[in-house]
C-alpha cells in the first residue's frame, strides 16, 4: 500500500493495487472518491480536505510520501 498526501491541494491518497490501470471514480461521499478498477475491486481511496476529517500527524508510515508544498 502507498500513501501519498499532497499538502498543497490538502489531498491524502491510499493506492492499494500498484498496478498501472483504468480505473472508475465513484464519489462515496462528499469528500472522499474511490478508484474502482478490474473485477470491480477498490485501486484507491481519496480523500479531499483530509486535514479536517484526520489527524494526519497519526498515519502509519507504509510507503508514505509527502508531496512538499510550493511555498
């Protein structure tokens, strides 16, 4: 699993599947958007506005990568 979070655009993204492919977004709610890709299983999950629903100083640090900010 990787774990990306763009703090510019307060964007945190899981990828569970590496593999490069089509993908389907399904808007589950409204800040967070699945990636649904072959057999219908779940690629991603993004998660808009992520510094207000998580507390994202407590992630699990898996393949975690911070985009930096452009400041």
């Amino acid at each position: 699993m990787q774990i990306n979070y763009d703090a510019e655009l307060d964007l945190l993204y899981f990828r569970f599947d590496p593999r490069r492919q089509e993908v389907v977004n399904k808007q589950v709610a409204e800040d967070v958007v699945l990636d649904v890709g072959l057999d219908n299983k779940i690629i991603g999950i993004e998660i808009l506005s992520a510094s207000e629903h998580l507390d994202l100083s407590h992630l699990l640090p898996i393949d975690r990568h911070i985009a930096p900010s452009a400041t």
